[in-house]
C-alpha cells in the first residue's frame, strides 16, 4: 500500500538551552515530522559517504515512526548499518520481549540493511559481549541515535541509578529500576513484572552523546510530566533526559498533549 501521508499544520520550533524542540498538534504529525527529518539528513549523507551508522530505539513511541520510515522506501538501506540501544540480559533472540525479536521484525527483515549489529543479550559472558559491542561501535561514527525517554527520565537503560554524564564505558551492564521494568509489563511485551529480566546491557549516556544527530520522540499526553522535567529539572543523572539540554545535535519531538505542563 502506498505511504500515506497526513498534512501538517504548523511545528512549534524553539531552543530549551542548546536543544531544538519541535512541537506538533498530533501523534500522526509528529511521525511525519521527525520521519521527513530524518530521511532527508539520511539521504543527504548517503550522497557524500559510503554507508551511514544509526542507532534504533525500541518502545511505542518508536513503532509508527519505524513504519514511516521503512514504508517510505527512500533510503537504499543496503548502504545503512544498524545498531541498537539496549538488550536485556540472559534473553534470547526469539523471544517476543526482546529487543533483537523487535527490531529484527520491524525493520531488518523488511529492508535488508547492509549490517544489523545487535546485542547478543544470551551471550554465554556478558563482559565480554559489553566488549564485542563496543568495539564494533567504536569503529565507524554514529550519524543518527534514536531515543525515547522512560518515565523515569532514561534513555536507553541508563536509569538515574546507573546514569553517569562521565561514563567510561561505551556499553555496560546496569540493574534495571522496578519502575522500568513494570512500563515493560505495561507496553505489553511482557505478562507480569516477574517475567521481566532484571539486568540489561545498555549503551552509555556519552556513547548516545557521540551521535552526530539525535532524534529524541516524546509524544502524547502520557509523555507530559517526563517532558516537563526533561525541560525543566537541574541538568543531572537523576533525570538522564537532562542531558539532551547541552546537546545542540539534539532534537525533542512533542506534541501539544506531552508539552502542556511545560508551555
């Protein structure tokens, strides 16, 4: 079926210090936005390098923008590497829950990118699968990182816990918060909080800084209080979405709905 397209009313641009917020009236133009962003700094990029390297974001608020972008059918993938943020530990690929069984659906086996390099989460020694991954990150820059924001202020799975701005590390093991692995439970992607493994390999808060662009999606009235504090709390790792704030790379895509209790 061909991509359909809804039209947009006017985005809301502005800077909350060196981050670009983009505002929108609905879930639907707020896909459309930051899917038109994205495939037009792709696409210029494939136009003066070989491959370019982006990092996937799971969750719903990631899904219709996925959809956008892979139904588009614009970007030759085929010169397109992947990554991922965040992988639970001890699960494997088949599993319904894991982010390997997403991303593998919803994107790699409907575009055939040239590499999808995932977190191996059953790896037999997780250290060493942290070093395996890193290295293969290390290797070539990031030209886009795509994050959510938890409701508790992570991203990836850095939790205000484990969150570190200095982190040494490009890939790491961190215990995740009950509260983390209870929006786990409410997503649907798994049936009860005791399903949810409770360690996950995460990306680093300076590993996801490194991107040379990052499209943060914050959207509906669900995303508000996170948005809020995301714009407003001290910059700090008890709310890691602070971070994007000194971030001029950055972009946040709202809707009204999740801006309301900061405009």
């Amino acid at each position: 079926m061909p991509d359909r397209t809804v039209p947009l009313r006017p985005t809301q641009i502005s800077k909350v210090g060196d981050l670009s917020v983009r505002i929108t009236h609905s879930a639907d133009e707020l896909t459309q936005d930051a899917a038109t962003l994205a495939q037009d700094y792709l696409q210029l990029l494939l136009e003066q390098q070989a491959t370019v390297s982006i990092i996937l974001a799971t969750g719903n608020s990631q899904l219709k923008f996925l959809d956008k972008i892979v139904n588009a059918n614009k970007l030759d993938w085929s010169r397109i590497i992947l990554f991922h943020l965040d992988e639970y530990l001890g699960i494997c690929a088949d599993h319904p829950g894991s982010f390997r069984y997403y991303l593998r659906s919803k994107v790699e086996q409907r575009v055939q990118p040239r590499r999808f390099n995932y977190i191996e989460g059953d790896a037999p020694q997780p250290l060493l699968e942290c070093d395996r991954y890193s290295t293969l990150l290390q290797q070539q820059s990031i030209d886009l990182c795509l994050l959510g924001i938890g409701d508790n202020g992570h991203l990836a799975f850095n939790e205000p816990s484990v969150a570190d701005f200095n982190d040494t590390e490009v890939v790491k093991l961190v215990k995740l918060e009950t509260k983390t692995r209870q929006q786990q439970v409410n997503g649907g992607y798994f049936p009860n909080l005791e399903s949810v493994p409770n360690y996950a390999y995460t990306l680093t808060i300076p590993t996801i800084c490194t991107a040379k662009k990052i499209f943060c999606l914050a959207g509906g009235e669900h995303k508000a209080e996170v948005v809020r504090q995301t714009l407003k709390n001290a910059i700090a790792p008890d709310f890691p979405a602070t971070i994007l704030r000194i971030l001029p790379q950055a972009t946040l895509f709202c809707t009204v709905g999740s801006c309301k209790l900061y405009c």
